[in-house]
C-alpha cells in the first residue's frame, strides 16, 4: 500500500475535527502507513459467506418500562461546562 | 502488625480481622494511606487520592460493625482506575481534556463498591481513555512498576496494578478493552480478572471501545478476585449491554477446590512462538506442568486465527474510539479552547485536549470508517472477528480453559516502545482476541524472569468466571508466585 498522501491526513483531521500542526500530520502520515499497511494482512483473510460481528451479545433492541425517574438535576448536569448562561450550555453563534 | 503487614493482607484475611474486631477500618485505611504516602512519589500509581473521604468512609464501617452490621466489603480500602466516574471526586481519563471534570453521579461499579461497605483510597493513573499499554500516554505521568521502577507498570490499568502490588491499595478496579487490566497485572505480579462482556456493568466507565469494554478487578488473590467479582457483578438497568444472568457466589464455588483432577486445559498452540521471551515460555510451561501434575489434562487446541487478532482489534477499537470520543467538543463538560468560531473552537480544543497516541488513535479509526475504506478495514475487520470467535467456540468444545501466558515478554523500560506505535500494540498480541470474542480470562502470576513477574492467562467461555477462579485458585493452592513482594526502597518507608 502507498503511503498516505498529506491531503489524505489532512481530510481525516478534519472529519474528526481534529487539529494538527505540521510536524504532527508529518508524523501521522508515516505511523498510520505502517500500522495500515501491516494491518492489510487481513485481507489474506477469506470472509465470503461470514456475517460480520458488531456485538458479542446475542441481544437485539433492549427495551425498559416506559417510566420516569430521578435524573440529574440542572446544576449537576451544568456542573462541569465550560460556559453557562441562563441555565444552558453557551456556545459561540452557529448563525448569522 | 506493622503498616508493612497490614497493607500485605489479603482482603479475606483482613475481612476475617476486622469480623472479628481484631482491627478496625481506621487502623487499616490509616496504614494505607501512609504507605500510600511515603510509597506514590516514587510509584505514581495514584492521580488522585481521597485521604479524607476514605477515613471518614472507614469511621462509618467500624460504626456499622459496633452496631453489629456487616457487608461483603465492610472497611475494605480499594481504588479505582481513573476512567470509572466517582460522585464528586475528580474523574481525569489521563487526559488534559477531562482534567477537572469532576462527576455528578457514581458509575454502578462503584455504586455497588460503596453498598459493599468499601473504603475508597483514591483514582488511579491510566493511559490517556485507556489507550496504551504502559501508562506512558498518561497525560500526567508514568506510573512506575514496584519490581522495578525503571520500568512501565503495564497499562493501561497501571497505576491499579502497581498500587496493588506495592500494597497501596488492597485490590483495585481496572477496565479491559485489549488487556488493560491482565497484562499490567501480568508485569506487576498481580491477579487480573476480565470478565465477560456484559457480566459488569458500564454505566459509569467512560467509553472507549463500547464493543470491547470490560471493567475488571486487580487484587493480591484469587480469592480477593471472586470477592471483588461478586460484588460488582450482574445486570443494570443503567447498561443496556449487561447481561440478566445470574450471578453465582463465586467465592463458594472456587473455595471447592475439586483439585485439578479430570480438568481439560488446552494449551493453544499459536501463543507459544517464535518472540516470546525465553523466560516467559518456561515460566507458563512450569504452570502448566504443576496443573498436569495436580490432574489436569493438557490438550493442545489450535486458534489458527489468532495472528489476525492485533490487526483486527486495532482497526475495530480505534474506529469504536474515534466515534465515542466525538463527545470531548467543548459544549457540555471538559476542556474548552476557544476559537474565532464554533468550528475553529472544536479543532482546537481536542488538539490541545488530546495527547499523541489518541490522536493517532482517533485517526486510524476514522480512516477505518470513512467513505472508500469502510468495507476494506472496519467491515472486513468485523468478519475477521466472526473467524476469530468461531475459533475459540471449537477450542473449547474440547476444553474447559484455555492456557496461555499473558504477554510475549516482561515489563520492558520506561520509553523503550514509545515512539514505535506498533511495536506497543503488539505488547497486547495475547490479550486483544478475548475481548474480541467477549469471553473471560484471568492473569495469574507464575513467577519471575531476570527478576520481573510473569503472568499466566487463563481464558474461559462466556459467563465461565466461577470454573476460571476454581482453576486459577487450585493453582494458586500449589504455588507461592503471588506471595513475593517488590523490593521497594525501604528509606521511602521511613526505615
């Protein structure tokens, strides 16, 4: 496998709103194109006819009783945010 | 009883003690938290410790016991790893970006721990959201292992396993995604238990690999273990995921040490090769001549899919990780960097909140999920997992357990893998595939190689911890590896 391109490492930084300096894609390049490269080994792998495992439960959908209970209170779920106002989490203006 | 003893006692031992009011709960957690005193400079096993809270913890549980109480765990200390969420106590994940978060509710394990009458000392260090297998990528500082302090404890459960190991802490929880809690306790000479997915519950434990993750327990014993277990097993209404089974006594089926006698342990042939250090093999080999001669019969069984294990874990808990880790953005709770924008505000946050290995982490898995490479990694890797798990349902068809060391070599340098990513994820080779099939295992020690502690694992079907803790247990009747102490510095002690 190519090593990953720059362009490559740049648009996965941003699907994972992730920044990073240069020096750090630079390395990332390298890293990930070793570790993706050794992982391809699985493609010796025949999985035609394999369902793929998501869960090692055999659960389906989980249901409860359709009942209210003590959740946190507005404080404690406000309790660690880094900006408040009037009782809600404050963000920076999504729209002009 | 010196602090020494009394922070070497088995927590059977001391429960025996403190029934019979032979000691208090105050006398021990005191011990303990001197010795965590004089000891953690050097060990930095504790990111947080809780002096006060658990004294006054332990003033209740001998309060409880004068009024003629008891409970499973009553004035027992333990600690917990810093990724299990503790009402009102500083909860960090080893990362900057949670650095003073600080929970409004306890995770159920803990929960269960308190009901238990248990005395909690504190959190202890982790890699950065329990990735990494040495503590190194702890955001704050690596932990040291007791038997040698130029080298990683394990991880990313490390600080658990070296508090318990150099007794600052009687037993601890840890987590188990891809060995986080058996191979530090294999490099620290402790008993690490992963049980089930499903048999403990999540609720609480910060996510990592939702998949994958498993809280389990470190302690000195497997008695300990089978204690620890019975308290924190069995469904949770809180997770979804926990299984409604229910939960045997564990501490009575192991105490029927039936012998090994007609035992079938299968030795799976893949975990014995090439890279394994010399000492490590001859150490499990000697286990497992001592579980023959005690009646077991060895049967060699073949896990001809275990060399997919790393490649196949890697791809699936990073891709777990980079979804589960979307949450840390700056809204809600944690780290908050502001930019011109909401956009900028997020980039910058998790760059400035996220350290290497979980940016490298969150990289990997979301290549493994984006558009164009879904179906050659994350979903390939997902049918990879079905060959891996039909792989140990044969094996133990044929077998009760199967046995194994835990990791390929001992606890290596402070710094001796860290700028080598793969080389530190191959640490794991023997620990990731349980998770993947999400069945039980335990480490054991099974003693020492050029003076580092070996580990044996024990790996069990689902829900098959109690027929795990009577194997483990039987052995530990016939050896004395768990019994060795580290050679800390005894100036630290204050002579």
């Amino acid at each position: 496998m190519p090593k990953l391109s720059l362009q490559e490492v740049e648009y996965i930084a941003q699907l994972a709103r992730l920044g990073l300096s240069d020096e750090e894609k630079e390395l990332l390049r390298e890293q990930l194109s070793a570790i993706l490269e050794y992982a391809a080994v699985i493609n010796q792998l025949d999985t035609h006819n394999v369902e793929p495992m998501t869960s090692v439960l055999p659960l389906c959908n989980v249901m409860r009783p359709d009942a209210t209970a003590p959740g946190l209170t507005l404080d404690e779920a406000l309790c660690n945010a880094p900006a408040v106002q009037d009782d809600q989490f404050r963000v920076q203006v999504i729209l002009e | 009883m010196n602090t020494t003893e009394l922070c070497y006692l088995s927590i059977h031992v001391a429960l025996d003690l403190l029934r019979r009011g032979a000691l208090s709960a105050r006398e021990l957690t005191q011990a303990y938290l001197e010795r965590i005193a004089a000891l953690d400079g050097l060990l930095h096993a504790y990111i947080t410790v809780t002096a006060e809270e658990a004294l006054e913890q332990a003033r209740r549980a001998d309060e409880r016991r004068a009024h003629g109480e008891d409970a499973p765990l009553l004035g027992i200390p333990l600690a917990i790893k810093d990724v299990i969420c503790t009402r009102g106590v500083r909860t960090t994940c080893g990362s900057r970006i949670l650095e003073n978060f600080v929970p409004p509710y306890d995770a159920t394990v803990v929960v269960r721990l308190r009901q238990a009458g248990a005395v909690l000392l504190g959190k202890t260090n982790t890699d950065e959201f329990t990735m990494g297998s040495s503590t190194e990528h702890s955001a704050f500082f690596t932990t040291a292992n007791p038997w040698d302090l130029e080298r990683v404890p394990g991880g990313s459960s490390g600080g658990s396993a070296a508090a318990v190991a150099a007794g600052c802490a009687m037993g601890a929880l840890g987590s188990d995604t891809g060995g986080s809690v058996r191979q530090p306790a294999a490099l620290c000479g402790v008993v690490g238990l992963k049980p089930t997915y499903g048999r403990v519950s999540r609720y609480g434990l910060v996510a990592h690999g939702s998949s994958l993750d498993q809280i389990g327990v470190l302690t000195r014993d497997v008695h300990d273990a089978a204690l620890l277990l019975r308290a924190i097993a069995g469904r949770d209404p809180h997770d979804a995921t926990s299984l409604d089974a229910p939960v045997p006594d564990y501490v009575q089926e192991m105490l029927q040490d039936t012998g090994l006698r007609g035992v079938k342990v299968g030795v799976p042939r893949e975990y014995f090769i090439a890279g394994i250090e010399p000492g490590v093999e001859s150490a499990v080999r000697e286990a497992l001549r001592v579980m023959e001669e005690a009646g077991a019969n060895l049967i060699e069984v073949s896990l001809p899919h275990t060399q997919y294990g790393i490649p196949i874990y890697y791809l699936i808990a990073t891709a777990e990780a980079s979804s589960n880790l979307a949450r840390y953005d700056g809204v809600r709770y944690g780290l908050r960097v502001e930019g011109t924008d909401m956009w900028q505000t997020f980039f910058r946050t998790r760059a400035l909140g996220f350290g290497r290995e979980v940016k490298r982490r969150i990289m990997l898995g979301t290549y493994a999920l984006s558009a164009g490479y879904y179906d050659a990694y994350y979903l390939k890797a997902q049918k990879a997992r079905t060959l891996l798990r039909q792989d140990f349902e044969r094996a133990l068809q044929r077998v009760d357990v199967l046995a194994c060391p835990t990791t390929p070599g001992v606890a290596f340098r402070i710094g001796q893998k860290l700028d080598d990513p793969l080389q530190m994820y191959l640490s794991d080779v023997f620990t990731v595939s349980l998770n993947l099939v999400g069945m039980c295992g335990i480490s054991v020690p099974c003693g020492f190689a050029d003076g580092l502690p070996v580990g044996l694992q024990l790996m069990g079907p689902p829900l098959g911890e109690a027929i795990l803790l009577r194997i483990a247990h039987a052995y530990q009747q016939r050896t004395e590896w768990h019994t060795y102490r580290p050679p800390l510095p005894i100036q630290a002690l204050g002579g």
